[in-house]
C-alpha cells in the first residue's frame, strides 16, 4: 500500500471525472478498480461522489454541468496540482497567457481550488489543500501513477508550466518521440509528449494513468463492461505496459502495469 499524506507544491495530487451517467460511472470503476463510492451532497446542489481504494480517498466523480455539455464538452477527467495558494497560482496563470476558466473558490473546509487552461487550451485544475491533501494513495494498482500533457507546442508548454508552477524539465527519446518529464526538486512529477498526426483531431489535454496488476487482463474486463480500447497495448522498456481506453460514457484514461515499491 503506498499511502501519502502531504504533496510538495507543484506536484499532481488529485483527479476527478466530469460524467453524463455518474451511477454507471460508479460501476464502470468500481468494478475495475475496486473503488467504493460514496456521494456528497454539495451546497450549490447536486451530488460530488468521493471514489476510495480501502477506505483512502483517490478520485472523485460528479455529473458534467448542462452548460458544459451544451458547449460540447465530453465526459473527461482532470488533473489537480497542489498549490500553497490557489488565488496567487490563478494570478500566475494569466501572467503566463493561460486562462483562468474558474476564480479560486472554497472547497467548503478541503481546499481552496481554482480551474484553468494553458496556453494550448489544456485544462487543469489547482488545489490548496486544508483538510483535504487530495489522492491519499497513489503508484499502486488502482490508483493514480501518472499525468501527462499531450500538447501541440512544447516549447510553449514548457514555458507556461515553468512560470506558473516552477517546474523544471529533461527529456528523453522514447519510442513514440520525444519525452519530456517535468520535475519539482528534480524529481518527475509528469510528463509530456507532443500529439502525433496519427493520432487524428486529439486536442490539448492532460492524460491520466491508473495503475493494474495486468494490463490485457484489465483490458478484457472493462471491454466486457461497455469500455473500449483506444490503441493496441503498448510496452516501453523500463516503464511498463499501458494501454488507452475510453469508459461507456466516453472519458478516456490509460492504464498501466504500476510501477515497483
């Protein structure tokens, strides 16, 4: 079990899926990944789903917004970045040339958090823990290992990412291209490769990778419950084994053989 308790700012610490069906949402991943669910209702209204492996908070679900949807949005899942102060890290976004698509608000007592785009359009989001630090598990089966930024400028990116979080970059030849991992006290914290032309229309956007035990097993299992495979089973030497697939509802996600403790 890899649990974490705090997260260097600068550093993914949470994500969350934005669904049309959240109660076959709950299935879908639950069956998976063998998440329980459990539903809070929000002071605004509606209903925020805390996804948990063995009682530790490690996702989050909620119902895509009407207007959202209106606007063609997909379902689609999100990156948190922890910040030390989500009103200052909005300000560093504009200053950058990203967007900031939600001021920083309040997570009742959990955090304070705000919603924003880079230079490219990728969405993120950022999140000042309080009594909430976002993922307490992650590197694991069935948890979060990785986020990733598939953009079309990555010299831009990198640029936008450096003035708003800090981070510092190396990269490496991998057989899909260059990779770039971004880094906080020269530690990697994500990645980034630039989006292929054969990968079709894919626009700007952050990537996540849940970790499994077995890849093709996994595969299998969320082919039978309604998912899809969105490229064949990959393997990268000295990383692992993943594969792209979408849930019934259409958010994608990768998984990925996780990583030794």
């Amino acid at each position: 079990m890899v649990e974490v308790t705090s997260y260097e700012p600068g550093t993914p610490s949470f994500i969350d899926l934005a669904t049309t069906d959240l109660e076959a949402a709950k299935t879908f991943y639950g069956e998976l990944f063998g998440w329980d669910a459990e539903d809070n209702p929000m002071p605004q209204g509606g209903i925020y789903t805390m996804l948990s492996k063995d009682g530790k908070d490690v996702a989050g679900a909620y119902v895509l917004g009407e207007e959202m949807a209106a606007m063609g949005v997909p379902p689609h899942w999100i990156s948190y970045v922890t910040v030390a102060d989500a009103d200052a890290a909005a300000l560093a976004v504009a200053s950058a040339g990203g967007n900031v698509i939600a001021e920083p608000f309040d997570v009742m007592s959990s955090g304070r958090m705000a919603v924003a785009a880079d230079r490219e359009g990728a969405t993120f989001s950022m999140w000042q823990p309080k009594e909430s630090i976002g993922s307490y598990r992650v590197n694991e089966a069935g948890a979060l290992i990785w986020n990733e930024l598939q953009t079309n400028d990555t010299a831009s990116a990198e640029t936008f990412y450096r003035e708003v979080f800090g981070w510092g970059t190396e990269t490496t030849d991998m057989p899909t291209g260059t990779y770039t991992s971004f880094l906080v006290g020269g530690r990697g914290v994500a990645g980034m490769m630039e989006i292929q032309p054969e990968w079709g229309p894919v626009p700007p956007n952050w990537s996540i990778y849940l970790g499994v035990d077995d890849v093709d097993a996994s595969l299998a299992k969320a082919i039978a419950m309604g998912g899809a495979a969105e490229m064949d089973p990959m393997d990268v030497p000295n990383v692992g084994r993943f594969v792209l697939l979408s849930d019934p509802q259409g958010a994608m996600f990768y998984i990925m053989t996780a990583p030794p403790v």
